[in-house]
C-alpha cells in the first residue's frame, strides 16, 4: 500500500460540488478517497500523453512507476 500524506488543496466550488455529487453514487467512503483517485487517474494520462523525448516527462514516468 503507497503511503498517504496529508495535502491542503484549494479547489473552485464548482469542483467540490461536483466531487460531493460523484461521492454521493460512488462506493468511495470518503471525499478524499475519490479525489485521490481522480487525481491519480488524470495524471497517468497526462503523463502517458507526454513526449517520450522530454527529459521531466521520463522523470514524472519514474516517479509514477515508484511503489509509495
């Protein structure tokens, strides 16, 4: 299991209405929990989504591939 850290995020309103919509028909527990995940699946596309000759997108690649 990846460990966890505490991070304060400031989001729009519009973005935790819609994160507290999603949370109310989804099986996550928490607001958190589903923003994690979220999170986390956007940023594999847009990791993926980088040039293979761009030295920080083989950086983040690493970075991502890493357990915790």
């Amino acid at each position: 299991m990846a460990g966890i850290k505490n991070q304060m995020l400031r989001l729009r309103s519009e973005t935790v209405d819609k994160l507290r919509f999603v949370l109310d028909v989804s099986s996550h527990r928490s607001m958190s929990s589903l923003a994690d995940e979220l999170l986390e699946q956007a940023l594999d596309r847009r990791i993926a989504a980088l040039s293979d000759s761009d030295v920080a997108a083989q950086t983040l690649r690493s970075l991502a591939k890493r357990d915790g």
